[in-house]
C-alpha cells in the first residue's frame, strides 16, 4: 500500500514546503500546516510549522512511485525519459496520475516512471514547460 503523502507550493513565499497536517473537514476552508524551512536555521533540520489557507498553497501529491534515482515522484514534477526529448509533467488525469508532454497526455506505465530523471517541477522550474501544457 502506498502512502499519503504531500508537498505544498507556498505561493506567497514562492518555497516549496513538507506538509505536516491537512484538515479537509469543509472543501472551501481546508487549513494545511506545511513545514517552513525557518531563516535562522541553515539545516532541512529546523522547520517551523504554520496554518495557511488551501488558497495560498498548491498541493503535490505523491503518486506511489519513485524515479530511477529512487526519488518520490510528485504531481507537478517534471520527469525526463530516455527515449523522449522533451520532459512528461505529471499530473492527475481522469481520476489518476498521468503524465503530459506538449498536451498530448499518457498513462504512466507508458513512460515507466522508474527509468525516468526529476528535472524539476512545474512551481520552481517552470522555464522546462517551454510552451503551456493542457
């Protein structure tokens, strides 16, 4: 079984954040507490939790695999294969993860996630979506 797990883009601090806590018990007011990596500390080690507004953060999902370098795979992230010359973005379509290249979208067992490199992701490298996927 895989495990539930997210990563929250923090639009007003423009840091991409561990989430600690989501409370989904009303659609329109759900609060999330990601961790924020704290100024005075220069370590991943030192976060300081804060709530926030869903409208302020953007949610990453962890799709249940991991890249060739054993690197959790999250929607947004932007994975590279060796067969294909330009990057797959994953995201959720039709109920399930996807990947999409040029808006033309596939499911992930066809580009095999596990052979593929993380490039980037589409909140802090949004210059390797080169033209606006669908």
């Amino acid at each position: 079984m895989n495990k539930v797990k997210f990563l929250a883009w923090d639009k007003k601090q423009n840091q991409m954040c561990q989430v600690l806590i989501l409370d989904m018990v009303d659609g329109e007011n759900s609060l999330i507490q990601p961790l924020r990596p704290d100024p005075n500390y220069s370590t991943d080690f030192s976060m300081e939790p804060y709530w926030e507004s869903k409208e302020f953060l953007e949610l990453r999902q962890y799709i249940g695999l991991k890249s060739k370098h054993e690197v959790d795979i999250y929607e947004g992230d932007m994975v590279l294969h060796p067969a294909y010359p330009d990057p797959f973005t994953i995201k959720f379509i039709n109920a399930s993860f996807g990947a999409c290249e040029k808006g033309e979208n596939f499911i992930l067992d066809t580009i095999a996630p596990q052979i593929c490199e993380i490039i980037g992701n589409i909140y802090e490298d949004p210059e390797l979506l080169g033209e606006k996927e669908s």
